[in-house]
C-alpha cells in the first residue's frame, strides 16, 4: 500500500494540473501564440509576420551559429510550452530533433523554406563558376570528430534565405503557419505578411539592379564559409569560400594556398568576414593576396540590436551595400 498511494496521488495531482491548464488556457483565449523560432533571422520574419499576436522565443540568437549549436537546458523548456516550432529546414538545424524530442515538444512544426529550390552545392561558395581550381574540398567533410553537424557535398545548401524570393517564401509559410495554429488572428498574419513581403520585394529588386550595375568580371569575393551560394545565383556574385559549407571544418596549408591562388589568378577584388565566423583565415588571404578586406557580412545570424544588421531586412540591405562598395572598379 505504502508504494501503491504515492502514485496514486501523483495521479490525482496530474488531472488536477491538466485541469487547470485546460481551464487556464481556455480563460487566456486571446493569449499570444507561443512559438520558437530556430536561429534570429527566422525568428525576424516570425516577429514581422507575427506582431502582437505572437509570443516568440528565439534559440540561436544574434551572431549565434546555427550549424553548431549546442542547446540548453532552458531551450527544452521553452520548447515544451511552444505551440508552434519554426525551423529553416534543409538540413540547417542538426541539433533541432534531439532537442525536440527532449522536450516533449507537441505543437506543430513548420519548415520556412518549404517550397524554395533547394541549391545543391556544386563546388564550395563559388556557385559553380570557378571549378577549375585543384585543391579537392571534400577533404572538410572528414577527420573532424563531431559527424552529427555536417553537411556533406551533394546535400542541399540550407542558406536559403540569403535569396530574398526565397524570403518571401519564408514569410508565406510563416504566415500560414501562424494561421493554422491561431485561426482567430489569420486576417493579421496574412496581412502583415502581405506588407512585409513588399518590402522584401522592393529590396530584392534594388540589389539587383546594384549588381547588375557592376562589371561582371568585378563580382567576385571571398567570404569565409560557404553561406552566400543562394545570394550569387540571385545577384550574380560569384562567392569562394575558404572553408567549405559549414563552419567547424578548419581548411588544411594546401588548400587555404589552393585559395590564395585562386584570389591572385582571378584577381578577385575583396574578402570579406562573417559575423559568425573567426576573421583569421580570411584576413590571411587578403595579406597574402592584395585583395582588400571590404568589412562583414552577416551570413547565418543578424547583429545584435543597434548594430547594422540586427532585422533580416537590415542585414540584407547591409550586405548589399558592403558588397557593391567592395566590388565597384
Ligand atoms: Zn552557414
């Protein structure tokens, strides 16, 4: 009897709590959806599309990188009370099941980037167009301990976002996300979604018009790892990466000389830093080079608040404006 009673009142407490919670959530209708997005610059688009209606936390945050991620303890927690998980999909969050499992998560997940062409990495950043170099990148995929993170050549690039259709893409699902786990409030997320896309519209329009404005033999930069494969298909940038597709694979002597090569032969003018990447590497290839280093660029995280980059928006205008300054003869 004395080990039957304990766990019959742990029984009772349980329906009292489910009680409660159903009462509780039945009196708080009107309550903010609570939602988790993965990595700031979806958290951004949820917030826009959002706006009151929704309660957001977001788990990697500014100048966080999301390929590398290692969650918390108060990450499960947040996760347990979510309704709605948004997540960039395409293999970008590797840490993001374990986690949810962990949690006990029970809302509904939606992948942002449902719907976009997925970018196969044809060679490493430089979109396919310079692959007559001789160092062979698969050498990153291996040797380097943590396996669970990696994303292996033939696999689709998950930066997604730094295309802004492909934005637009986001903020829909997003938008429709928010719609089915919150009826009520559909007409706003529609709305705001509506709004926010034109702004992403008219951006995309201008950096196109930046870049084309350009001379094509001009558009070419270094950047430390291989995020901006989506931003050179749209713009028209041809983007070699010093260390491959993620960000824990360090480069070997020969192949960071590969690069350097590489920059000198094709006399690419500019290399430019991350903001979620060390600047080493690519500091030692514009000493060696002569390219200039043309600043940051945000790649996989925004800025923190007060900083250039701290909305989606504001980080893409940013690059552009970097690049173009960069790359103008
Ligand atoms: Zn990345």
């Amino acid at each position: 009897m004395r080990s039957i009673l304990p766990a019959r009142h742990r029984a009772l407490l349980a329906v009292a709590g489910l009680c409660l919670s159903a009462a509780f959530g039945a009196a708080h209708a009107a309550d903010p959806v609570k939602a988790v997005a993965s990595f700031s610059i979806l958290g951004d688009i949820v917030r826009e599309v959002g706006g009151d209606d929704v309660s957001l936390t977001t788990l990697v945050g500014p100048d966080g990188d999301a390929h590398e991620y290692e969650p918390t303890p108060g990450d499960a927690k947040k996760l347990s009370a979510a309704q709605v998980l948004f997540v960039n999909g395409l293999d970008f969050e590797t840490w993001l099941p374990k986690l949810t499992k962990a949690s006990g998560f029970a809302g509904k997940t939606v992948v942002a980037s449902q719907g976009v062409t997925p970018r196969k990495f044809a060679g490493h950043g430089d979109a396919g167009k310079h692959d007559d170099h001789d160092h062979d990148h698969d050498h990153h995929d291996h040797g380097h301990g943590r396996e669970d993170g990696h994303h292996h050549h033939g696999d689709a690039d998950p930066h997604a976002w730094q295309n802004l259709a492909n934005g637009v893409i986001y903020a829909r699902n997003v938008a429709e996300g928010l719609a089915a786990a919150d009826p009520a409030h559909a007409d706003n997320y529609r709305q705001r979604a509506n709004a926010y896309i034109a702004k992403l519209q008219a951006l995309d329009a201008n950096a196109k018009k930046t870049f084309s404005a350009i001379p094509a033999e001009r558009r070419k930069v270094v950047t430390s790892h291989d995020a901006f494969g989506y931003f050179g298909d749209a713009y028209g940038v041809a983007f070699i990466s010093a260390m491959g597709v993620s960000t824990d694979a360090e480069p070997s002597a020969g192949e960071v000389a590969a690069i350097i090569e590489q920059v000198k032969r094709e006399r690419v003018p500019a290399v430019f830093v991350e903001n979620i990447t060390s600047p080493k590497l690519v500091q030692q290839i514009a000493r060696e080079t002569g390219a200039k280093v043309g600043g940051t660029l945000y790649s996989d995280a925004l800025s923190k608040s007060g900083q250039p980059g701290a909305t989606y928006l504001e980080m893409f205008e940013w690059n552009v404006r970097q690049l173009a300054a960069a790359l103008q003869p």
